[in-house]
C-alpha cells in the first residue's frame, strides 16, 4: 500500500512537472508566433542584395534567405509570409507588382523604397567615375527630386497599402550611411563620401516624415550600421565591386542580421 502510495505520489508530482513545461514550451512557442500574416515589400535593400543565398524562385528580384524579412519571418512564424520585395524596385513598381498578398488579414507589412526613385544607382555611378564637382552637382539634383516629386509617390505607395491592409501594422525602414569619415581609405574622397552621407540623411529624414503622415513606424538604421560603415575596417556594406555592380553599396549578410533585423524587430 505505501508503494502503491508513493508510486501515485511520484506520478502525479511528474505529471506535474511535465504540464508545466509543457505550457511554459506552449507559452513561450506562442511568443514566439506572429499573429496573422506578415508582407515583405520594397527595394534591394530589403530583398537583400549583397547578402547572397539567393531564393532561386526570385530570379532578377534576388531575394536572400539572409534578408531581414526572411530572418524576422523564420523566427516567429507568422501565419503567413509573403515577400515580395526586389532589386531596383521604385515605388511604382511597388504599386504595379507586389502588394497582391496584402489583405485585410495581413498583420505586418515592412518596406524600404525611395532610394532608386531617387536615383541611388546614378549617383554611385557619377560620384565613382567623376570629379569632387559633378558628384556634388548629381547630389543636389537627387535632393531637389527628394523635395519636389518623392513625397508624392512615398504617400502613394503609403496609401495603398492603407487601404489593402487597413489593420496591418506598417514598419517604414530607411538607409544607412555609407561612409566612415575622417579615416584614411582608398576610392572616393573625403568630400565624396561626406556628400553621399548627407545625401542618405536628406533621404531618410523626407522618408521618415511621409511614414509619419500616415502613422507608420520609421525604422533608423543609421544608429545599427555606426561603426559598420565602409572605410570602418568592420564594413556591413559592399563597397564597389567592379566583377558584381549590382552588388556594391549594399548590405552584406551581417547588415541584414546585425543592422537591418534589430531595427525590425524593435518596431514589429
């Protein structure tokens, strides 16, 4: 009888414990777990250019395992993943061909996009080939863009993902800063690299203040990417590669985990 006694005792204080490292497994998967469905739009910088291990399936778009979406949507499993983000996206081709997932069940959406409307890719190619002067005079043709026609189509953009996802939480990320500055590096000069800095800055600020307008978070990887600059000695940032163009200038895999995803998961 006192087996018997002491048998059922150890059962049930082990049923016990079981259960609760059950629920405390269950509680903590359920933390875990995003809530409805989760949407990935934009341009390279969220597809993840530069970062490699490409999907297949995404062809020219080059969308990376890498990526901080696709990292974010490993992790908390939402209860759907669409992304739908690729290389050289502006924003009317945001409009044209990637906010299909989106729907009244979607949860999340993240975007970055301005940069090639902007003329990223003419800048680079101009400050890389020409003198000190025609790189300034390309950059202030980009700011001039930025104040007169990128606030329209930003809000454009803004808008309808509004109106598809009207209970989505939307998280609005910008770009880093390319350059460490006053440090001796090879390639563009002091004033080169300084005018480009100033010019991602112009660019976030006039990003960051559309996202506003409509209630959605701003997500400032400046702050991520400090120290990680190119010429830093630590760069999260392709600098140019003559043998993959479309990759220079931009985040490496350990930007996407290390300067892109804690912004994200900050704001998500």
């Amino acid at each position: 009888m006192r087996r018997s006694r002491f048998a059922a005792y150890v059962g049930s204080l082990l049923l016990a414990v079981a259960t609760a490292l059950t629920g405390a497994t269950t509680a903590h998967a359920a933390q875990l777990a995003a809530p409805g469905g989760y949407v990935a739009l934009g341009d390279s910088y969220s597809s993840g250019v530069g970062a490699g291990s490409y999907l297949s399936a995404s062809g020219n778009c080059k969308r990376s395992t890498k990526a901080y979406p696709y990292l974010w949507a490993a992790a908390h499993s939402p209860s759907s993943f669409d992304f739908t983000a690729c290389s050289g996206a502006r924003t009317g081709d945001v409009l044209a061909n990637q906010l299909t997932p989106l729907s009244a069940a979607t949860a999340l959406v993240s975007i970055s996009v301005g940069g090639n409307d902007a003329g990223f890719a003419d800048v680079m190619t101009t400050c890389v080939l020409q003198s000190d002067s025609s790189c300034l005079s390309r950059i202030n043709t980009a700011k001039a863009y930025v104040d007169s026609t990128l606030p329209g189509k930003l809000d454009s953009v803004y808008s309808a993902i509004r109106s598809k996802a009207p209970a989505a939480r939307v998280v609005v990320l910008g770009y880093p800063r390319f350059y460490k500055l006053n440090t001796t590096c090879l390639g563009l000069s002091e004033t080169k690299r300084k005018a480009i800095n100033d010019a991602a800055d112009y660019l976030d600020t006039a990003i960051a203040k559309r996202a506003a307008n409509f209630g959605y978070a701003f997500g400032d990887v400046r702050t991520t990417f400090t120290g990680h600059e190119i010429c830093s000695g630590s760069s999260w940032l392709r600098s140019l590669n003559l043998l993959n163009i479309g990759e220079s200038y931009h985040p490496t895999a350990a930007g996407q985990s290390g300067g892109y995803l804690p912004v994200f998961n900050g704001l998500a």
